[in-house]
C-alpha cells in the first residue's frame, strides 16, 4: 500500500501482512479487563491485514488504557460515548458501515448485559445495535475463572451463542480465563469476515515431515518443517472450511481439527480412517517417509560400524485414491537437483500415475525446505495452464486454496 499524506501514520502498515481483511471496517470494542493493554497491538494486526479499525471504548475501559493509545493505534478517533452523530447507528444501523464488531476484552458484566439487552455504556448500545440489525458480532471473554463458571455467566454465554454470535476463547490458565491470543483472534475474525469461499467445504491436510524409528532414541526422518501446510490449514480455515491437519507437529489453534501421527505407516492409517468421516479434499503436502525399516528394541551402541536395512513405504496418495475413487486430491512433488524440464516430467508421471487432480512440484536444492517462503508450479490434471507461484508461504497457501476453490466448485456444476 502506499501511503497517503493525509493518512494517519498508523496506516501505512496497512495490508503489509496480507489482503485477507481488506475492505472491511471493523468496530473494536473494549470494556474494562486488564487484558484491554493488549488491543493496541491486536488492532494494528487488523491493519496489518488491511482493515479500516475504529475503537470504542466503555468508561470502565478508560481506567485500564487511554483512549490516546486507541487513537494512535487505529488511526481514527475513538468513540467513548454516543454523541448526535448516533455511532452506533452509522456503524451497525441497517445501513451502517461496519463489518464486524468485535468486543475484546469483554467482561462478565458487559456479557452479562447483553445478555439482557441492556444499553448503558457505548460499548453495550454499539452491541445492543449490531445484534438487532444483524450484524455479525464477535466476543472475546477475559475474567478470573470463578466468574466464568458461575452459573448466570455460563447461561449468558449459551443465551447469546444461540443468537448466533461466536465466542473467542477464553484460555484457562492459571486459573484465570486468560483472553484468547491475539493470533486466535485475527483467525476468527478472518473466518467471520473474510473470504468465505470454502464454507462448508471438509479438507484433510497432511503435513511436515514423518519419523521412522531406530532404536528408543534415534530416528530417520527429513528437513520438512510443516509451514507449508501449517499455512495451508490457516488459509483453509480461514476461508470456512472445516479442517484437519495430520502431523506430528502442534498448530495450536483451537477451531482446527489435529491428528497427531509420527511415522509414515501412521500418517496413512489416520488418513485413510479420517476420510472414511467424509471430506471434499486431500491436501497431502507431508513429506513422507519412503524408506523405513524395522527399529531395534535397545539403543544402538555408539561408536561402531552400524548396517541399517531399509524397505519402501506405503504411498499414501495411491491408497487413498483406490479407497475413495472420487475424492479431489492434491499431491506435492519434492525434487532436487533437477531442471525445470526433469521437475515437470517427474511431477506429471506422479499426478498421472496417481490420478490427482492437482499436483504442487518445486525444486528444493536451492531452498524451500525449512524456510518461510519457495518457489512452486501447479500442475493440473484437467487441461489448464499451469501457474507459477514464488514467495512467502503463506502466499503459496492463498494462492493455492484460489485454484483449490475452483477445482471443488468446477466439480459442483
């Protein structure tokens, strides 16, 4: 993005992260929690991903963070009460300007009153609004565990779940229903407000590389670390789908399904038990063994000459496609070493012999392996131009559920 002069500083980090917000204006609004010192940072990150942010703020709110600091990290003035120009109606009227409001951190009290219909703070009228038009409203919970548990609490909670509103968290720690990460909270809302292109959609991701044992110590595995298809499962996430990664690293984020499997014979049996469940997609980006061997019960003394055997692995991809004839499938195509033209041949032989649909080649010598960003080609089944993609893998990712999307929806019609 390129600033403008008349823009608030505050925004030339807008859209620096990604586009998955842009166009969007969304209402942060704070009540009063401690954990309130931590939305400066959450809305620049909303920014970052190119929305329009405008802070509102209840009296209780002010005591814990000044309304300045909201200012300066949204770029726009904050509302701390509802003068003539009605904000709550040019927000979330029926006609209002607003995508989403999202209430962080919201407070048993403030939960509690809009439960109730309540109105008596801006934040609360900005609530009472949104929810009467339709809005779509998001509430972040932060408050000691106790009160979380008590039973008005709990049945506020369910009273406005059943309105339809998504709830964010808490993390229990400590024994305080901490708010959730401000990455949880960025994904929910790019959920709720983004792209929608795969609501509704199941996909199954494997991921990162697998471990084949040795002995109880040592094992034989790869330089794969995962963020490919960790972004893949956050791109798929983020546009409605319902997601499953299978991996034996940790993602951590609540609203995605994980299986954990470590070897290349236990990533297979997940996967072809899981899609046995129901999916639209197999996404396998893992980079499976294709060796393994039988492990040696004691660990293996040091220092001597040691001869390993090794037998091939099963193919993941060819299992899955003669259990389920009619499941989309995406494969990955690892080589290095190797021209463009040799990359290409290998990587059509594979999505040939295995009758994928779509299959992601990149030569991994130069990079690809470890780091955040690479350089790969989609290649297609169906007679289709084939579509080079090189930076960030998060890019990769967004790029790639675009041609995913058109694969399922082609399929559709």
């Amino acid at each position: 993005m390129t600033p403008d002069s008349n823009d608030h500083p505050t925004l030339w980090i807008k859209s620096t992260s990604s586009a998955s917000l842009e166009g969007k204006t969304i209402v942060l609004a704070l009540t009063g929690s401690i954990a309130a010192v931590k939305t400066v940072e959450l809305a620049r990150e909303l920014i970052r991903r190119g929305a329009d942010v405008y802070a509102v703020m209840s009296e209780a709110a002010r005591w814990i963070i000044n309304p300045m600091a909201l200012h300066y990290a949204t770029g726009n003035e904050v509302i701390t009460s509802i003068t003539g120009k009605v904000e709550h109606v040019e927000f979330f009227g029926n006609m209002g300007r607003a995508d989403l409001l999202l209430i962080a951190p919201a407070t048993a009290n403030t939960i509690g009153k809009i439960a109730s219909g309540i109105d008596d703070t801006p934040v609360t009228t900005f609530a009472t609004t949104a929810i009467g038009a339709g809005k779509t409203v998001m509430i972040v919970p932060a408050m000691h565990e106790d009160m979380y548990d008590h039973p008005a609490v709990v049945e506020n909670i369910g009273k406005i779940k059943k309105w339809g509103i998504g709830f964010i968290g808490p993390r229990l720690e400590e024994g305080i229903a901490k708010i959730a990460s401000n990455d949880d909270i960025i994904l929910e809302v790019e959920r709720a407000a983004g792209k929608r292109t795969l609501l509704g959609r199941k996909i199954l991701i494997t991921s990162g590389s697998t471990a084949e044992p040795i002995d109880p110590i040592r094992i034989m595995t790869n330089r794969a670390s995962g963020k490919t298809g960790t972004e893949l499962a956050l791109e798929a996430y983020r546009r409605g789908a319902d997601v499953t990664i299978v991996h034996r690293n940790g993602l951590d984020f609540s609203g995605i399904n994980e299986i954990f499997a470590e070897t290349a014979a236990q990533m297979t049996d997940a996967v072809l038990e899981e899609l046995g469940k129901g999916y639209d997609l197999l996404i396998s980006s893992a980079a499976i063994a294709d060796y393994t061997l039988d492990a040696i019960g004691q660990k293996i003394r040091s220092g001597e000459e040691l001869n390993l055997s090794f037998r091939p692995t099963r193919k993941l991809i060819k299992e899955a496609r003669k259990a389920y004839p009619g499941l989309k499938i995406v494969g990955f195509k690892a080589e290095a070493g190797v021209d463009a033209e040799e990359l290409h041949k290998r990587a059509r032989k594979t999505l040939e012999d295995c009758k994928l649909d779509m299959i992601v080649a990149n030569e991994v010598s130069k990079g690809g392996i470890g780091t955040n960003s690479n350089c790969v080609t989609l290649i297609y089944a169906a007679e289709k131009e084939e579509i080079h993609i090189e930076g960030k893998k998060s890019l990769i990712a967004a790029s790639l559920m675009d041609e995913i999307n058109s694969i399922i929806v082609k399929d559709d019609e």
